[in-house]
C-alpha cells in the first residue's frame, strides 16, 4: 500500500495524475498530447487547425494545460508561435518551471516532424476529455444520490446541465464547403417542390401558409398582442389544426394557464361546445354524445402540454430536447415569454431588460440546436392603449426588451379592432370587422410582410380561414332551423369562452 501511495506521488510530481485506489486509470492519450502541442509550436497552421476544438482543461497533464495556454495568449495577441515565444510566454506566465523548462519544450518539438493529422490526434484527446468529464459527473451524481437532503429533483436537473454543458462546451460545428451546401440546398428545393411548396410545418391558416411556407425549422416566431387579443386562442387553434389535421407533434409550455384548462379550451373548440358548459358540465344528452364523437380525436392527437409555472429558459430547453428525442416534436410553443426565468444560475444584474435578452437569445438557440420552428407569445407595452386612432401595434411596442425583435425571425401581432369598440376596418371599403382579426406579419426575415384577415370566434377562442367557417357542419348547423338532432344549439354551441375578467385570452 505504501508503495502504491508512493508512485502516485511521484507521478504526481511528473504532471500525471494516476488513481489507484479505484484500480482504474483515467481515459488519456498523453502521447498525442505531445505531438499535438509540438506540432502546434513547429507549425503555423497545426495551429491554425486545432485552436477552435480544443482548451486547456482537455489536456491530461497539467504542464500540457499551462503550454496550451500560453500558446493560446500568443495566437490571440496575433504574435507568432514557436518553441521560444512560447518559452518566454510560460517564462512571463510563472509557469516554465512547472512545465520542465526549455528541456521538456525542445523533447515536445523533436517528437514530431509536422502537422499532419493533427486535427485527427486533437479530437480523440478531446474523446478522452470528455470521458473523463462523464467518469467524473457520474460519481458525483453517485455520491448526490446518497444524499437524502438533497431534492431529486435537483439533482436530476443539476446532473443535465453538467452533461449539456459537456455538449455544449466541446462539440462544436465546423464550417462547411460550398459544394456541399449547393448539394443540400438542392435536395431540400426538390423536397419541396414536391410537397406544393410547404417548406415548414403548416399552422392550418391558408394564407398565412401560403406567405410563410409554413413556419421553418430553427426559426423563432414571436406572436406578441395586448392581453385580450387572442394570443394563446390563436396558437391553440394553430396546435389543433397541426395535430389533429397534420399529425404532426406539438409541445406547449403554458406558464399562465394549467393544462387541464387548455386541453378544455381546445375540446371546445373542436366540439362546439361552449367552455362555460363544459366547467359546468350542464350538457344534454345530444350534447355528450358530440362530445365522446368529438374528443376521440384529441385524444390520439400526439400534443404535449406542460404549466411549470416560473419556468427557466434552461428547464425549458432540457424538456424540448426529451421531447423532440422521445415523441418526435416538431413544434415548441411558449405561452408566454415575459413569464419565464432566466435561471437562478444566470448571472443577473436585477435588470429585467436584460433577462428577457438571455430568455430571447435562448429560444432562438434553441430553435436552432432541435432545428425546429418556436412560436413565443409576447405582452405588448401599454403605449398601444394610449396611441390614439386604430390603436394597430407596431414593432416598437415590444414590452421590455428589443432583443426580442432582434433575435426574432418573424414577428407577428394580433390586432382586433372590436376589442377598442370599432366596427369597421380602417380600410378604403370600411368592411365591417364584426367577428374578425389580423394576423400582423411585421417582421419576417425570409420573406415578405402581410396583414391576414381571419375569423374569430370569442366564444369558442377559435381562430379559423375568413373565408371557411368552421366547417360544413357548423355551416349547415347555422344557416338553418337548430334541433337536439343536430351538433349543437347556437346559443349552446357558442356559450361564453371568456375568462374570469370576460376577455377572452
């Protein structure tokens, strides 16, 4: 034992860590540790090659980590890299005699001839880094799970940052020739034309569609409107008609309301039935039997609902990401933005601008790492209500940060003139605006701008086509006589969909 003890001592004192006492020697490659520092001090462009995929803290030897470092001051200050720069940089850096001096520098010189492979040698020191990282966070983990003080649920969270952060940290995308773009660029326009130009996942609005290709993957949509517009009617409208209409898997994170009172909503809308009835559950019996038809096919849509209130950006991308793996989610959608937190491990000044910023610049993040379109809701500021005349938002009135519209894609408003007590739109024909919304595209960074007009049912918090109602049998139903035969009685079917205050959401 005592030699045992003696030999980790020594080794040590040589800048190599071996451990013993579990039988098991870290996973380390020290020997392209070396060819990969000396071809990095022999060779501008071995350099030049492996700066951006490695750090110091990759490196198993420590004396490897301090020339690393020294050579990376050297290629930030643009000054040249060679076997003296780099002695004179450890010399200023207090650390040439913890590296073995000019000796140890000249052996790691002569030990190579080149930079060939260099970048080859770099990733498996890299490989080797990052098993060690996991050895180490798993036995953490380990040793946390022991401990009954510590809530699980922490844990769980605490041990998915360290294993994203290792992801994040270390596998990083290199850039890509031309001739490989033009050929996926290529490949995805045949996709394409193939499917009558939708490009994105469409939201079952014809002419929003139709301007956006449906919403693409890696874009972040901000949907931003006074409260009462319609902003979560709008996306739950849009999260039935990808479901239930397209299959296609949608996850929503409700901050404000509870899933039990959104999965109500969208039975409503589906059914017909009024959301003040269905709390009440004051149905009759023709009643029930369009409700058991009807919710069959919410029940096999694949939409995932989550109401973690104060939900922080980095819980936020750690559910998406399990989602997306899991159940296939093409579609993220946050309701609402100013309701999340940046995390208690941001480091935070108390200036709310700013975490809105961090949120922002997150989701957009996101959007790219799942590659998948994310549609947040957003509060508009208050100057909306005091502008005199339509009172139509602009982008300038995105409430606390401009960080949203800079990081955003699309930004789009809802606009319903009734909601100020206006009847007609402020247009040539002055049409009546009774039952309608706009769809405001003020931002759109692949594409053009529109304002849609759509159909709005407040007492269902439905948004549909203006030119489609909400289908044939609710066409028929209230263009003649209504009966118990039929869905539902008009005044029934479309009971009151606002909430507590009487605006609907």
């Amino acid at each position: 034992m005592e030699s045992a003890k003696s030999f980790t001592a020594q080794n040590k004192k040589k800048g190599t860590v071996i451990n013993l006492e579990q039988g098991k020697i870290p996973p380390q490659a020290v020997d392209l540790e070396e060819a990969v520092i000396g071809a990095m001090m022999i060779d501008k462009k071995g350099v030049d090659d492996v700066i951006d995929i490695l750090h110091a803290d990759v490196f198993y030897k420590p004396a490897h980590q301090f020339i690393y470092l020294a050579i990376h001051k050297l290629f930030e200050n643009s000054e040249p890299i060679d076997l003296l720069t780099v002695s004179n940089q450890l010399r200023k850096d207090e650390k040439l005699d913890a590296v073995g001096g000019d000796f140890y520098l000249i052996n790691l010189s002569q030990k190579v001839s080149s930079a060939a492979h260099i970048e080859f040698h770099a990733r498996i020191i890299l490989q080797k880094y990052i098993q060690r990282r996991l050895i180490s966070i798993s036995s953490e983990i380990i040793t946390n799970s022991y401990d009954e003080t510590i809530d699980v649920f922490d844990l769980l969270d605490d041990a998915e940052t360290k294993l994203f952060d290792i992801t994040q940290g270390n596998l990083k995308k290199s850039s890509e020739a031309a001739e490989n773009l033009v050929s996926q660029a290529l490949k995805k326009i045949e996709e394409i034309s193939n499917q009558e130009g939708m490009s994105g996942v469409p939201t079952g609005f014809t002419k929003l569609d139709a301007l956006t290709s449906g919403w693409q993957p890696s874009d972040l949509i901000i949907l931003a409107a006074r409260p009462g517009m319609g902003k979560t009617a709008f996306v739950m409208s849009m999260a039935k008609n990808m479901a239930i209409d397209f299959n296609i898997p949608v996850a929503i994170f409700s901050l404000e309301m509870s899933s039990v009172q959104l999965i109500t909503r969208m039975i409503s809308s589906e059914t017909g039935i009024s959301s003040e009835k269905l709390r009440k559950g004051n149905l009759e019996t023709y009643e029930w039997e369009a409700l058991n038809v009807k919710v069959k096919n919410l029940s096999n849509a694949p939409v995932f609902i989550d109401d973690t209130p104060s939900l922080a950006v980095f819980d936020l991308r750690a559910k998406a990401r399990r989602l997306v793996s899991q159940h296939g989610v093409r579609m993220v959608i946050i309701d609402y933005l100013q309701l999340m937190t940046a995390g208690s491990n941001t480091k935070s000044s108390g200036n709310r601008e700013q975490e809105i910023s961090t949120i922002s610049r997150n989701l957009k993040a996101l959007a790219k790492e799942l590659s998948i379109p994310v549609v947040a809701l957003s509060q508009l500021s208050r100057a909306v209500e005091t502008r005199g005349g339509s009172k139509r938002p602009l982008l300038s009135d995105l409430r606390e940060s401009g960080a949203i519209e800079q990081d955003a894609d699309i930004v789009s408003f809802i606009y319903r003139p009734e909601y100020y007590g206006l009847t007609e739109w402020d247009d040539d024909e002055r049409t009546p605006c009774d039952g309608q919304a706009e769809f405001i595209v003020a931002k759109h960074r692949n594409g053009g701008l529109d304002n849609i007009r759509m159909k709005f049912e407040g007492r269902l918090a439905k948004f549909s086509d203006l030119e489609t109602d909400f289908g044939s049998e609710f066409q028929s139903s209230m263009n003649q006589d209504i009966s118990p035969s039929n869905f539902a009685s008009t005044s029934d079917a479309f009971g009151d969909m606002d909430n507590d205050d009487g605006v609907p959401f």
